[in-house]
C-alpha cells in the first residue's frame, strides 16, 4: 500500500481525512480515531447518511406501524374486541420517528467527539496529491477515506416533475390514499409493503417480470403472491410513459395506454454512487463501468492513499456491508491487516409484510457455481395464522451443495425473516452442512425449527 504524505504546508495535517457522515464513514472516523490516528470528517448534511435519516432506520420504523395495522386485525382471532376500528395519525407518527432520528443524529455526533473526530460540516473536494479542501479550509492527508454512498436514480420521462423518490416517502404532507410505485427492489417493495399495511391502496409497476432481482427467483415469486394476496396490485412487464395531473392527483400513463391514479408517484427504479463534485477526476479516482468507484481487495482506489467503501464503491450496497468495509479499512491502517469481509454469506432481508431474508447463493446462482446441488424447500401456514383466519403462507427453503454437503443458501418468507435469518448466517458462514442442520434441535413450535427439519428432498 502507498500513500501520499504532503507537507503541512499543504494545510492542517490530519491521519485520516473521512469524506461523508453515513454509517461506514462515521464508523471508521471513530474507530482510527480510538487507534490514535488524527482523524478529520466532513458531512454538509445530518450524521448517520442514508441508513440513519432516510433508509433503514426510518423505514423499519414505518414497518412496524404497518405491522400494528396488520395485528389490530389478527388480533380479532384471537378474542379482542375492539370499540371502533383504530386509525393511524399519519401526522404523529411522523414526528415521532423525526424525534428518534434527532436523537441518532446526536449519538453519532457524540461519538465523533468523544473518539477526538473533528467534523467539518460542508462538502469536501479532493485537490490531488492528499490534499482536501472542506469548509473554506485545506487538510493534508495521509490517507483519504471517500464514503460518501450513494443516492435515489428517477430516469427522465414526461412529468418527472411530479414524481417522488424514497427520501421524500417518510415525510409527505398528506398520507397517499393511492399510491403508485415504479421499481421492484427492495425500496420498492418495502414502500409499497409499508403504505399498503398502514391503508393506502397500491400498484407497483415493473418492467421486468418478477421482483428483487438477484435474490432466488422461487423466493421472490413467493413473495409476489403474498403481496398480491393482501390485496396490492402488481403490474409486471409495464412501463410508465408520463406521469401528469389529474384533477387534485395524478394518473401514472403506462405504455400500453393504461391509467393509475394516485395521490403519490414513487420512482424506486434504483441508486446512483453518490460521486459528483468530490474532485475524483482531478485527483486520479476511476470510477468503474458501474459509474461506482473501482478499488482494490484492500479498497484502495487507483489514486494512492485514497480508498472508498460503502454504496459509492461496493457491489453490495447494504449498510453492514458499508461498516464491514470501513472497518477492514482501519484494520489495514490501523491495525494488523487482517481483516476481510466475506461477501458469500452476506444476510439479507426485506421488510415486506410478511417479511423475506436469505443468506448466501440463490438456487440458480448455486448451480452456477457448484453444478450438483440438492434444494430441500416447504411452504405451510404458520401456527400463528390458525386462529386469525389469515391465509398467509411462509416459505422456508435451503440449497446445498451436493458435493460437500455444505448449506450455501437458506430463504424465507414469513414473519420475523430477518431475525430467523441472522442466526443462521452465523452457522453458514462457519461451514454448516446439511448433516448439521439435520443433527440441531428446534424449538417448538416455531418457523425457524423448520430449517433443521426439512429432511424431504425437494430437487436435484
């Protein structure tokens, strides 16, 4: 590893200069910081990035109210009786979740200051040769950490105007009645989940014929029922040609000359690396085909000393992910190099109601890359849906490779995928087989036992 170390005459000296205040920037300005490097961080905006103001923190929130709505219902099975349908406050729900996110915004100020971080509240610029200019100042850095993740993509189209992103979805000034949402990612599907569990009606077009791509097909299809069975409308193989007022709404105008109305259009179509105006150019960074900027294994870009993680570089943009990376970043600076992040069993999942996860590869990619591979998959109603007259199905599903015997991907769709899945990821990524699976005891009655029960083979 090489870096550029330039005079202080270049400005004020600093270890690690840090360029964005999202989780893995925050991470590792705190943590070389604790190492005893002098450690400076710039962020025009509020601490925590994506992740923290207008990601995975509000959105499970919102979840979880979507999640009363759904249990106010079920809970009639089970004899509660309630004096009126419950209705949601759209308008207190989003102060409360404006308050928590203040005070995640001072946590993450408070640790920057307690570990000796000076933040630097602006944008910062890199000016070639190590050195980065933030907030009418210069800093002389040994090493430059760009983390600055990414942002929501809207293409261009008639009426892009009247369109909204995912940043604008947590605070809208009225909740949509109708809602249209263009995409089928997570964000997509998590928004169109949220709005729909806390009563709005909900179309998702999508060009493509099915959602989540890169997750297992089987898994994603699965899914897709389940929405359509709660009542959203799915409209697969559809493009939306304009979108344009109607009366005191809009109408969605897809190609094949349909209409949707809506009280909101939610362009969920993707995010970009967030890479505009850092200086990149001028100071030697290449961006990769993806428009992302490329690194080495050690997250090193092609300018000495300049290294990026997170959204703005990775090909998994998840926030753990992000700090992962942060973290073997510091570890290589700062520490004895060892650290590396293992981007086979990553753990996913998508806030959906019901919710999907998966760990590691999907069948298709599996057989891809083993050949032989052996799936063992069930769906079933869960206990908890035997009294509430749900028809919600769950789908539990592992792959393995027939050679080893080593499970290499494990998906769910049911309640609580998320937490299901986290656990297992621990076993998968110690090497677990099918054998080992087979050899665990479950706790009854719950979903999770059925991954160490599932002993008919479904596939080859």
């Amino acid at each position: 590893m090489t870096s550029s170390t330039p005079s202080a005459s270049a400005g004020t000296p600093v270890d690690l200069f840090v360029i964005g205040g999202g989780s893995a920037g925050v991470r590792a300005a705190r943590q070389a910081a604790q190492r005893g490097a002098r450690v400076a961080l710039a962020e025009p905006g509020r601490l925590g990035g994506t992740c923290v103001n207008v990601g995975c923190i509000p959105k499970k929130l919102y979840s979880h109210a979507a999640g009363y709505a759904l249990a106010f219902d079920e809970a009639r099975g089970y004899g509660w009786r309630f004096a009126a349908d419950p209705v949601l406050d759209w308008e207190a729900l989003k102060t409360a979740r404006a308050a928590e996110i203040a005070r995640l915004n001072g946590v993450y100020l408070r640790l920057l200051t307690e570990a000796g971080v000076e933040l630097v509240p602006a944008r910062a610029q890199l000016a070639g040769g190590g050195v980065v200019e933030a907030g009418g100042r210069r800093f002389a850095a040994k090493h430059v950490l760009v983390a600055t993740g990414g942002g929501p993509f809207v293409p261009e189209l008639p009426g892009r105007e009247h369109v909204v992103s995912s940043d604008a979805m947590f605070d809208l000034p009225r909740f949509p009645r109708r809602l249209v949402v263009v995409g089928g990612g997570y964000i997509a599907c998590e928004m169109v989940s949220v709005f729909h569990g806390l009563g709005a009606e909900v179309d998702l077009v999508q060009r493509g014929g099915r959602l989540l791509a890169g997750f297992d097909d089987e898994l994603a299809r699965f899914l897709a029922r389940e929405l359509e069975r709660t009542g959203v409308r799915l409209h697969f193989g559809a493009e939306v040609a304009r979108v344009e007022p109607s009366g005191d709404a809009l109408q969605a105008v897809l190609a094949d000359g349909r209409t949707l109305a809506a009280d909101v259009v939610l362009y969920a179509t993707g995010r970009r690396p967030s890479t505009a105006g850092l200086g990149l150019e001028a100071a030697g960074v290449r961006l990769d085909a993806r428009g992302s900027i490329a690194v080495d294994d050690r997250y090193e870009t092609s300018a000495p000393g300049v290294f990026a993680v997170g959204d703005v570089s990775s090909t998994q943009p998840l926030t753990p992910v992000a700090l992962a990376e942060a973290m073997a970043v510091v570890d290589h600076l700062y520490g004895d190099g060892r650290r590396r992040v293992d981007y086979d069993t990553v753990p996913t999942a998508v806030f959906t109601h019901p919710g999907a996860a998966a760990v590691g590869l999907s069948e298709e990619k599996a057989r891809g890359k083993f050949g032989a591979v052996r799936v063992y998959r069930s769906d079933f109603r869960s206990l908890r849906h035997t009294l509430t007259g749900s028809q919600e199905r769950t789908l539990v599903k592992l792959v393995v490779d027939d050679a080893s015997d080593r499970v290499v991907g494990l998906h769910l769709v049911g309640a609580d995928a998320g937490e299901i899945a986290q656990g297992f990821a621990v076993a998968m990524r110690a090497g677990a087989t099918k054998a080992d699976f087979d050899a665990t005891i479950g706790i009854h009655p719950t979903v999770a036992e059925e991954f160490v029960t599932l002993r008919e083979l479904t596939r080859r």
